[in-house]
C-alpha cells in the first residue's frame, strides 16, 4: 500500500519481433484515503491510462504488452506487479519505420536545469507518420497523438476502490539525489529521435513480463 510521498515506478511496454520498448516513468504519491490502493489496482488504473493513447502511436506489427509497477522509494525495492490486460496491436499504421525511429515528449517541471526535464521516447513508429518535408517532420496526426499522451500524463490518477485509494502525480525522478520534482508541462517534440537499443541491430530485447 502507497503512502503519501512515496514514490512508484512504472514500464509501459510494447513489442515488435525481438525487440521490446520499456518507457520508465516515475510518479508521486500525493493522497491516500482509508488503506489505500494495492499495487495490482495501481498497475490496472495505469494499464487502463496508457493503453488508448499509446496504441495509436505504435505501427500495426507492433503490439503494446501492459504496464508493470513497483514502489522505489522508501527502501526496500518492491516487486513488481504487471498487467497485461489491454494487450493488442498497435493502430498508427501498417508498415512500420526502422524500429529504432521514435517520437519524443519532453517533459517540464517548475525548475529549471537538464535534472529537472524528462523525456518519453514513443515505440515503434509507423511509415504513415512520416511527414513530406525535406526535414521528414512526423505528420500532423501523430504529433496530435503525441498531445494526447501527455494530457493523459499530466494530471496524474486515482487508484483503487471504494473508500481505499491512492492518488499519484508524475513526476521527474532523480536517482542521484533522491528527489522528485512534479511535471507540469510537456512539449510534442516536431521531429523523430532513435533509441538504437531498439533496433535491429540491438540484442534481442524480450519484454519483462
């Protein structure tokens, strides 16, 4: 069970062959009420957030798996507790670029300083997103896509049932210095990044759960 300032990490994860994409993202526990939400009611809420903004930016031999969670901090490192309920195939097109082609979100907190931005780097992009410029921006549509993703993030979410729930703000993590800084706005980056980790020349990379 999440107190308050306790702080959750979770893995959105989607595949494509051999290759896995793990975006990590870190949230803070803002309130709780009565016992507070399980950690299998956390992951299901955020399986349930991120499955239909995520499908869309995933190309159709692509699949998006589940969401994994598990408590950072305090000490000690929980187990991790996933779900793999909304898993289905990716709807952002047929035929999928390079698989080490992504889009990215940057993500901003109140502070200034590269420790206080984040980044999400979104899997397994589609030919169909690519624009016709000389510079090949992603096509509106899927910067559209991009948007809706960090308006999911943003306002955090409410876990558990009943009376018994957590509530959880996003928040830039670092591990250096133990500290959390919540975000608070988010930019639809309008050009593709890489993550050769993910790409065909890459060691096979299964899913981790």
């Amino acid at each position: 069970m999440a107190s308050v300032n306790d702080i959750y990490e979770s893995l959105t994860v989607c595949t494509q062959g051999v290759q896995s994409s793990i975006n990590v993202q870190h949230w803070r526990c803002s309130a709780t009420a009565g016992l507070g939400a399980t950690d299998a009611q956390i992951a299901t809420q955020l399986d349930a957030l991120m499955f239909p903004v995520m499908k869309p930016l995933i190309n159709a031999m692509a699949t998006y798996r589940g969401v994994g969670v598990r408590r950072l901090l305090p000490a000690p490192l929980g187990s991790m507790v996933s779900t793999i309920a909304n898993l289905g195939v990716g709807t952002g097109g047929a035929s999928p670029l390079p698989r080490q082609i992504t889009g990215i979100l940057t993500w901003r907190t109140a502070l200034a300083g590269r420790r206080f931005r984040g980044r999400f780097y979104t899997p397994f992009v589609a030919v169909s997103q690519l624009g016709a410029t000389p510079d090949v921006p992603p096509i509106p549509g899927f910067i559209t896509a991009l948007t809706a993703l960090g308006n999911a993030v943003l306002p955090g979410f409410t876990a558990g049932v009943g009376g018994n729930t957590n509530t959880f703000v996003p928040v830039v993590f670092s591990r250096k210095f133990t500290i959390s800084t919540q975000i608070t706005a988010f930019t639809s980056q309008p050009f593709f990044a890489t993550q050769r980790k993910r790409g065909s020349y890459g060691r096979p990379n299964p899913p981790p759960f």
